[in-house]
C-alpha cells in the first residue's frame, strides 16, 4: 500500500519542504510581509533619474515604468518621461501614443509646454507620463540645428516644476539604446543616472563607454549628474553565469549597486501586453516584489547625502 502525499498541500507534511521551490516560495512570503510594513520616507524635492544604457534590451523600459508603478504604491508622485520614439514605457503605463497625439517631440522640439502633454496611468492617480510617439524618432535629426538643442528637455521640466500645482517626487526619463541627442538631453535635465545591467554575457561591454558619456555631459552641460544606482536585471540564479555576472559588476560599483536584484520573470514580460507594469498586473509575482524591493531601496539611499555632499 501507498502513502500518498496530497500534492496541493505539500508543505503541510513537511514532505517538500526542503526543495529549492518551496524555499523560494516561503522566502517569497515572507519578503512581501517585509514590504507591507516598511517604512518609505517620500523626498522633499523632485529627483529627475534618467534611466539609460545604450545597449538594447536590457530592462530599461521595465525598469522605469515598474520602479514608476512601485513607487507610485508607495504614495510618491512619479512622471515618467518616454524619451524613446519606440513608445515602450507609453505602452506598459496604458497610455495612448498614436501619431497624432501631444508628445515628448512637441516638447523637445516644437517647444510645447511638457504640462500639455501629460497624461495620467490608468494604473494610479500618481503615475503620470509624457508619452513618445514615432514623431520623436526624427528628433535626433532635428535636433542637430536647434538652438540649446542639449538643453531642451531640462528646461521643459523647469518650466513644469515651476508651474505644476503639484510637483512630482520623481521624474523617471526612459532613454533610447543610443548615445545621442535624446540620450544628452536626459542627462542634462536630470540630477542622476539608473543604469540597469542584464546578468548575461558581455554585461559590462560598452559601459565605459557610458560613463564616459556621463563624464563629458558632468564637465560640459550638467556637473551635478551622478551616477547613483546600478540595478541587475534578469537575474537567473540558476545559472552560474548570472551570479558571475552579479559579483563582478558589484565588485567595480560596490556603492551603486542595488542589493535587489531583478530576477527573470515571466510575469515581468508578459504585463506590457496587457499594457499594465508587472505591478499591476501580479504585484505579488517575485519580479514584482523584487520591483518593490528596489524602490523601497531607492528612497533609502536617496534619503542619504552623496558622499560629496556630505559636509565635515
Ligand atoms: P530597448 O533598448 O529596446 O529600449 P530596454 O533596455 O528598454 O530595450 P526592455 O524593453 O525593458 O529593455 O526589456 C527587453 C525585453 O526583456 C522585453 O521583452 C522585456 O519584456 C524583457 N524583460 C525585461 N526585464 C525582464 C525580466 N525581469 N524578466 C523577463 N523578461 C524581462
Ligand atoms: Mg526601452
């Protein structure tokens, strides 16, 4: 005779409790416990974080709308600017972004005011973006004989603070896999940078270049730009390559490295379909909490004077 275990209660009898799964499910609840009750302090001012990376697809569209919806859970008010003629963060927030609909190109290049063509997220009265359409792919053109054409975006978010009844807690600006004008305007407009690094092969090629981009933008047009905050994305801890990848982008940034790490998540592909962030879509999903882990993380740190702030 057979003693059957009931395979929908596994961990009742202890039966399965020691697999790899049920570890990483009740370490799963017990960090969503963790989230409910920690403690957010929203900042004072606005933080403008310009997420980029010019290599393609490696979770900055992601990154921006689901820390966006995430921090939006918290209470802060977030605008996220898509600055990418592909309209990727326009989609998973839920907002149109037809041809002949007010954009971030009025704004760059028409010089519209940037409270025009905001709209809100159907996810949440919080989370509100300045959409891109398919006009802003000849922007980098364009751009190229305007006047203060580096500055543009700055100061349409100058105007904005200025004007807006009330500001945001963060501006997120959702770069295009490129170096270019786009590129330059959201490191001028903002106070740091977000770099997100995919755990996979040749993670780290062609950040120098990067940081190089960042320095001349710190020398030129914007000396208080900051790199603050390195995010890992698609995380696979099953592969050795993953882990590798991990603990050698931390070796080179020990301090702007998040210790959330983004895990791959099928969840996490799938919500922009629906045209909802994964926060939406399965808050409690483990790419999810890993979202609202790392927002959580983000206002900590923010919390935090730079280093070369500080003051002895
Ligand atoms: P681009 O350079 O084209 O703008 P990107 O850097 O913005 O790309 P995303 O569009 O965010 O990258 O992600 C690239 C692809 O990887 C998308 O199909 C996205 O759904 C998927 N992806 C991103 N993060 C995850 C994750 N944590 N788990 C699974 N899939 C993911
Ligand atoms: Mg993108």
């Amino acid at each position: 005779m057979f003693h059957v275990k009931h395979p929908e209660s596994p961990t009742a009898t202890g039966f399965y409790d020691d697999t790899p799964l049920a570890r990483e499910l009740a370490d799963l609840v017990s960090r969503r416990r963790a989230l409910e009750t920690a403690d957010v302090v929203l900042p004072e001012g606005t933080r403008i974080i310009t997420i980029s990376n010019q290599k393609g697809g490696v979770g900055k569209t992601t990154t921006t709308v689901n820390f966006a919806a995430a921090l939006a859970s918290v209470g802060a008010r977030v605008l996220v600017i898509d600055l990418d003629p592909q309209g990727n963060a326009s989609t998973a927030l839920g907002i149109p972004h037809s041809a002949d609909t007010p954009s971030v190109y009025d704004v760059i290049i028409e010089g519209a005011p940037l409270d025009g063509v905001v709209q809100q997220s159907p996810e949440s009265k919080k989370l509100t973006c300045a959409p891109s359409t398919i006009h802003l792919a000849g922007a980098e053109i364009e751009l190229v004989s305007q006047v203060a054409r580096e500055h543009r975006l700055r100061t349409a978010i100058e105007a904005y603070l200025d004007t807006v009844e009330k500001k945001p807690h963060f501006v997120l600006i959702d770069c295009p896999p490129s170096l270019g004008l786009l590129t330059i305007n959201a490191f001028t407009a903002a106070h740091e940078v977000l770099i997100p690094i995919q755990c996979e092969y040749y993670a780290l090629e062609g950040l120098s270049q990067l940081l190089g981009s960042v320095g001349m933008i710190q020398t030129h047009l914007n000396p208080s730009l900051r790199v603050s905050t390195i995010v890992l994305t698609m995380y696979d801890g099953r592969t050795r390559l993953s882990q590798q990848v991990a603990e050698e982008v931390r070796s080179h940034f020990p301090g702007e490295v998040l210790d959330t790490v983004i895990p791959r998540s099928v969840r996490v592909s799938e919500a922009p379909s629906f045209g909802q962030t994964v926060i939406a879509y399965d808050g409690q999903s483990a790419g999810a909490v890993a979202y609202r882990e790392a927002a959580v993380e983000l206002l900590r740190r923010g919390a935090q004077p730079a280093a070369t702030d500080r003051r002895d």
